[in-house]
C-alpha cells in the first residue's frame, strides 16, 4: 500500500467518524425531547389531583421545556441525506486524490488512457484524468540477473549452483562452469509496458543462448584465465544487438564472469598448476625487464661516449688533413714562384728529417767497415747497459 492510499484511507475513516457522532447526537436531541414531554404530562396530572406546583417550579420547567420545543424530531428522510452527503464527500475526495501522483528520482512512469500507452512522466508531482488514465511505475535502477548461480534463498556468501545454466562445452571440447552476472535497465517504459510479462523470460532466454555460444568459441584455457575480458564484452555486444532487435524495452549496462573453473577436483588441480608456471613465467619476464631496464642505460652511456670519440678523432684528422692540404698549397703557390729554389728547398729539409735516424755502413772491401755517423763511446755504452737492465 503507498503513502497515498494510507493518507486516503485515514481522510475517509475520520470523515465516516465525524458523521456518526453527528448522527448519534441528533438522537440523543429527539430522546430528551420525548423525556421532555413526559414531564408535562406528568405535571398536568399532578395539578389534577390538587397539588399546585409553586411558580418558580413552573418557571424553571418552561424554561428547560423551551429549547426542546424548539428541536424537532428527526424527519424519516434526514439519514437518507446524511448518508448522500457522506457518499458525496468520499467520492470527491477519491477524484482528488486520483488527480495526480508522485514519482522519485528513480522511477518512470507509463500513463494509459482506457489502456492505451498515452506517455511518459518523469520523477516529480503530475496530474492526470481520474478513472481514465492509470499511471504504471517503472524503476529506472540497474538490476541484475544470476546465471550458473543463485542467491535467492542462501544468500550472497553462500551461493546455490545451478549446474544446468553454469556448465559448458569449450571449443577443445572440455567441460568448465562458468556463473555471470548480467546487468540490465529499462531503456524504453512504453515497449517494457507493452512486453512485461515477457521481458524477463525473454533476456534470460537470450543470454543463456549467447553465452553458450561464446564460450564454446574459446578453449577451456581462454575462458578460466586470459581470455575473460574478451568473453564479457562479446556477450554484452551480441547480446545489446540481440535486444534491440527484439525492442522489449531492455538494455544491457554490463556482463561479469563472477567465477570460471573446470568441473573436478583433478582438472582443478592441472589448471592450478598451469596457473602457477604462467605465474612464474611471468616473474623471469619481469626479471628480464629489470635487468634490462638497469643494463640499457649504461650501454647507452658507453655508446655515446664511444660516439663522441669518434666524433672528436674524425675532427682531429680533419684538422690536420685541412692543415696538411694548406702547407701543400702554400708550398705549390711558392714552387710556382722560384721552382729551382724551392725543389733545393725540400730536398734539404726532406734529408734533415731522413738522415739524423739513418745509419750508413761504408764497406771498403778490405774488411774495413765504417759506420756513418759516428756514434760516441758515452753513447753506446749507455746504450749497452740501457739494453742490459
């Protein structure tokens, strides 16, 4: 029952109060008047029989005989009157308040005329035709669907399995339970009216038959470890073009695997293991990584230095060969000059360069030998014993 009709309820019942206290009162008028009555006649008797009652007596009994002479008794059609009056405030009042309704922040609503989906009213105070327009509510909350489990009756904590939705056939053939949760919203109140008897049946039908199809795409590896997210989004795709062409009203806002694990004991066991050597396998990666990421940055440093080594003796040969190719044409503009003077020229510097390095051993024939230029005795001597440590 809403607030509405609580309130509406109370209105009536004070209402339906205040008009038998009203009757009950013109009784209890009509019954002092009849009492009244009878003491006059007592007293009309009484004066028969000789007993005169004092003036102030009959003073004080007109005056109490007075205001009842001026009720009168009910009519035969004042009830019938009363009663038509209270029907007419009951029925005016149900008109006001069938005037109009209230929606919260997260509800909709579907007016019908005779029916007929007239509209849609958002969250706020609105008015409508009495008796002609019903107003249907619809939440605009997200609510959710379990398929594989159920929560129902055992509670988040300890969820039921359902084996008949949550097991399945991979593409490599092995068997794996698989529980989602499905997310949906009213995204069209007119079609969700129209079709909400069926809408429900019809979303947990289709995801049923969409996540059985996807997950006997994937091998039983892709669907419990690396390939849930890929799993999820295809499902919330197919399954979002599915429902609007079915045009129930229904939207999709998420699909969640909450859990993937093969059926047994043993086949548990074998994934765990696979689990932890990819594990492993990752932390060498990770490994490898950081060995790189610390040995990168100093065979760069060597690279650039090694670069700017070369780059300095490139410059330096540079240089002399720019340097070595000056003096040459500076000595051609001379040999140009004075040819003789300048051939003379090099040629004793060329020797000057040869000849201090360069020993000359004269062989006379004779057995003689004689060794130019003379090398001193202090020399070789210290060249001897140079030689000897």
């Amino acid at each position: 029952m809403t607030k509405s009709q609580e309130q509406l309820i109370l209105i009536v019942a004070i209402i339906i109060l205040y008009c038998f206290y009203n009757i009950r009162k013109n009784s209890r008028g009509g019954r002092k008047e009849k009492d009244g009555k009878g003491k006059k006649a007592m007293n009309l008797f009484n004066s028969r029989q000789g007993e005169q009652p004092d003036m102030q007596r009959q003073t004080d009994t007109q005056q109490q005989a007075q205001p009842m002479r001026q009720r009168k008794p009910l009519p035969s059609g004042g009830a019938a009157l009363i009663l038509a009056r209270i029907v007419l405030v009951l029925f005016l009042l149900i008109l006001v308040f069938n005037s109009g309704y209230m929606l919260d922040v997260n509800q909709t609503a579907v007016v019908t005329t005779f029916g007929v989906p007239a509209g849609v009213t958002e969250s706020g105070f609105h008015f409508k035709v009495p008796f002609v327009q019903q107003v249907n509510k619809i939440s605009k909350e997200i609510s959710g669907m379990e398929i594989g489990y159920d929560t129902s009756q055992t509670g988040e904590n300890d969820p039921q399995k359902v084996s008949a939705d949550s097991e399945m056939i991979t593409n490599d053939f092995n068997f794996v339970d698989v529980d989602f949760y499905i997310e949906y919203q009213v995204t069209d109140p007119i079609r969700y009216y129209i079709n909400r008897s069926s809408a429900a049946s019809i979303l947990t039908l289709l995801a049923k038959s969409y996540i059985r199809d996807t997950v006997g795409v994937y091998s039983v590896d892709d669907v419990i470890t690396t390939g849930r997210a890929e799993i999820q989004a295809k499902v919330k795709e197919d399954l979002t073009n599915r429902l609007e062409e079915e045009n129930i009203g229904l939207g999709i806002v998420n699909v969640t695997i909450q859990d993937a694990e093969p059926p047994t004991e043993e086949v548990q066991a074998a994934f765990k293991a696979v689990e932890d050597a990819k594990q492993g396998m990752d932390t060498k990666i990770n490994q490898a990584k950081q060995y790189q990421s610390e040995q990168i940055p100093a065979a760069n440093a060597k690279a650039d230095k090694a670069a700017k080594d070369a780059e300095a003796y490139k410059q330096q040969r540079i240089n002399e060969a720019e340097g070595q190719a000056a003096r040459f044409n500076d000595t051609y503009a001379e040999y140009k000059k004075y040819p003789l003077i300048t051939k003379k020229r090099m040629f004793y510097e060329t020797m000057e360069d040869v000849l201090p390095d360069l020993k000359v051993v004269i062989d006379e024939g004779g057995g003689t030998q004689t060794m130019l230029p003379l090398e001193p005795f202090s020399g070789t001597e210290d060249s001897s014993s140079e030689q000897k440590k």
